[in-house]
C-alpha cells in the first residue's frame, strides 16, 4: 500500500468537505482494519433514491496505489453503501439495490452493504475522487 498516496486521499476529502463538497469523512488507523468512510460523496435524486446522498465506506486494500502492468496503479476495489439505501421500482415500492448485497463479512450488522462494482487500475495522478463518478454510474445507470 503506497501510504502517501492514501495521506493525499485523506487531505484531499478533507479538503472537499471544508469546501462543502462531501459532508465529512472518518478513517480508521487500525493496521487490521484500515478503511475510509465519506459521508455525503455525492447527492442522489430524490425522486429515485430514499436518501439524500451517498454515503461510502472503502477498506484499504493491502495493494493500494501499488504499481501494476502498463503504467498503472491498483485502486479501491471494494465498496460499501448505506445498507439502507434503496431505490424506487416501477411499481413505487422502495427496493434494494441490484449488485447491493449484505454479508456476513467485517461490515455485517454495522450498517453497510457491499456494492458489487469493481474500478479498474488508475493512472499515476488518479485519486480516490476518481471513485465517485464509477459508483454514480451504476447507480444512476444500472445494467
């Protein structure tokens, strides 16, 4: 894990909440259960979603920013979502999430759920606000 890089994350998300981009975010220092959480990464439509905003917890990979064929970099690859988010189906009813799955994992009964998305290896001056646009994609677009 390239543990500057993941510093610059930090310093950039608190950077995006002073400026009232995201509403805050919390990490863990644990060695055993390093993770990231951004509170507010991005608004959702009301008329879809039944939360105002997308909340995301991210567990630091041991790979993180560690180098990889072709130039590029290993990046965030599991992602958690508000548990409790859902979307609105055709008939009305709120419904889960497809690919949002609650495991018994670390996170089971802390109140995330696994999004079944996978970012790709990133280029050398990609940060962790590359992220936000992969899960708004399948969010606001699922396949």
């Amino acid at each position: 894990m390239n543990t500057a890089r993941v510093r610059q994350d930090l310093r950039t998300l608190q950077d995006l909440g002073r400026q009232g981009e995201i509403r805050g975010v919390d990490w863990s220092p644990n060695p055993h259960d390093p993770w990231i959480v951004i509170f507010g990464a991005f608004r959702l439509p009301a008329e879809r979603f039944n939360f105002p905003d997308c909340n995301l917890k991210l567990p630091l990979p041991i790979s993180l920013y560690d180098p990889v064929p072709g130039g590029r970099y290993t990046f965030y690859s599991t992602i958690f979502i508000d548990e409790k988010l859902r979307e609105r189906a055709p008939s009305g009813a709120w419904q889960r999430l497809r690919r949002q799955f609650v495991y018994n994992g670390n996170e089971a009964g802390k109140g995330w759920a696994f999004l079944c998305v996978y970012p790709h290896a990133v280029g050398r001056d990609t940060d962790i606000r590359a992220l936000f646009p992969v899960v708004q994609r399948f969010l606001f677009n699922p396949r």
